[in-house]
C-alpha cells in the first residue's frame, strides 16, 4: 500500500514512464497500476499512455494538502462510524449504504486554529482514508477518502468566511463560488470551465443538504485538460458552510464511479452546534 496520495502519484507518473520511447533497447516493459499496455504487449499507444498521465496528474491535484499516511478503509466501519455518532446522541448514518462500503465518523476541528465539527459519511471499502494533521500550530489538511491510483476522491471542505447559512434558500452562484473554493484551493490556474448542471435540495436527519451536480476541466502542471465530474453535498452546520465533494475522471464518472460517488455524498453528515467536543479535541499547549 502507498503511504500517502502524492506518493501513489508519482508511482503511477513513475510506470507510465516506462514504454518502448523512454528506455533503452532490450528493457522490459512493465504494465502500469491502470493496465495502459495495448493488446500488442510490447508497446503502448500513445492514446493510452496520455489518459494515464492525465489520471496521475488528477490524483496529484486532487490529493489533501496534507500528505500523512493514509488508513485504510478496514480501519473504519458502519458499526464504529455509528457507535461515535452514538456517543454524541446523533443518528446513524443510513444503513441502506451500498455493499462493500465502509463509513467513517471523525473530528474535523482538533486543533485550536480549528472550529470543531463531527463529520460523516460512506465510502467504498478500497478506498484509504487520509485525515488532518496535527502539530504545535494546530491542524492543517483535511479529512479526505480516495482510490487515489484511479483520481477518485471525496473530499470534506469548509468554505471560508461563510456564516449560518440557509442552503435550500441559495442560487445556483452560492454553490458554484463554493465549490470552485473548494477545487482551487491550489490556485486560481487548475480549473477552467466550471459548471455546476443541478441542484437537489434534500432534508435528512432534521438538518438541510443540497447536492450539487457539477463538472469542470482540471488543468495540469504537464500542460494536460482533464476533464473532471462530481457531485457534492453542502450544509451549513454550527456557525459556517460546510460540503462534501466528489469527483473522478469524467469517463470513469460515466461508466463506473458516478454511482459511488452519489452515495458516498448522500450519506454525508455534519454537525457542529449545541455538541460537547472537549473530550476529541488536542489541549492548545500540547506537546509534540
């Protein structure tokens, strides 16, 4: 298993690397983590080997800005995802969550730099899961589930200097602002093209949801246009505005992941207000 996201992408940029146009005569080809190999073994279209580069270029621009070693989804359940909702008096998450999925129930918000939040949601059991980290200064990163090799990833973001906030009251250009933050968190140059296609206002557990359809064209560092496409789910929970995003390569969206990623953003949770955090959060002098 990789130990953190950046380094499943350079792995994976490492293997796409290896073709007969790269390495000397008499080298053996060897077939990347994505099987970009043609039906001829002994060299790889050109077609194949661009699609690769661009998935590792996603995953490398998708990945947390926090690059800790991830846990795997085994580490994680239904069960325990609802015993901590439980001890906080909340409801489970749904237990019609799709087969082979794993949940997870964790503290957004350790750190004193940090408003505290309890977040929630499903995930499919070969995802790994990446969380915040957590130094003198507080806590940097995010909590964050992907199959990383593939650029297939949900991502917790908190919108910056939102306040309580009524979702179903919002247009279409709250969601959109809010999401572009949430993608371009490296920069204002990764993205072109942004769209969001749909708006579902939902209520689940008493608590307001909107899911967000959206697509968009990732630009790359290799000069690469990926295109990219999701669906998110936005709350407003304590005193800010909260969203789940997820998101794969556009193919993959259509022909395998969209399904996934639906579920994994309808079972998404967030609380923040009116919940007594002080026995999961770090003290501010704490050493490390």
């Amino acid at each position: 298993m990789v130990s953190s996201p950046l380094s499943a992408a350079c792995i994976l940029l490492a293997n796409l690397s290896v073709s007969s146009a790269f390495v000397p005569a008499g080298r053996a080809n060897h077939a990347s983590s994505l099987s970009l190999q043609s039906n001829d073994s002994s060299e790889v279209s050109r077609r194949g080997f661009m699609e690769g580069l661009a998935t590792a270029s996603a995953v490398v621009a998708g990945a947390s800005s926090a690059f800790v070693a991830p846990t795997p989804a085994m580490a994680y359940g239904l069960g325990k995802a609802n015993d901590k909702l439980a001890a906080y008096g909340l409801p489970p998450l749904s237990k019609s969550l799709p087969g082979g999925f794993s949940a997870l129930a964790e503290i957004y918000g350790k750190g004193a730099n940090r408003s505290p939040l309890l977040v929630a949601f499903g995930f499919p059991l070969d995802w790994v899961v990446t969380l915040p980290s957590q130094d003198v200064n507080g806590e940097d990163g995010t909590i964050q589930a992907g199959e990383y090799a593939k650029g297939d990833t949900a991502t917790f973001f908190v919108v910056p200097d939102a306040g309580k906030t009524d979702v179903h009251s919002q247009d279409k250009e709250f969601f959109k602002s809010a999401l572009i933050a949430a993608i371009s968190q490296k920069g204002s140059n990764v993205y072109q093209d942004f769209k969001v296609t749909k708006l579902t206002p939902v209520t689940a557990d008493d608590e307001k949801y909107v899911l967000v359809d959206f697509k968009y064209t990732l630009l790359t560092g290799a000069g690469f246009e990926v295109e990219r496409k999701g669906v998110a789910s936005v709350t407003s929970a304590g005193e800010g505005v909260q969203l789940l995003w997820a998101a794969s390569i556009a193919a993959r969206y259509k022909n395998k992941t969209e399904g996934q990623l639906r579920a994994i953003t309808e079972s998404f949770r967030c609380y923040g207000s009116g919940l007594n955090f002080s026995a999961d959060l770090r003290p501010a002098a704490e050493d490390f």
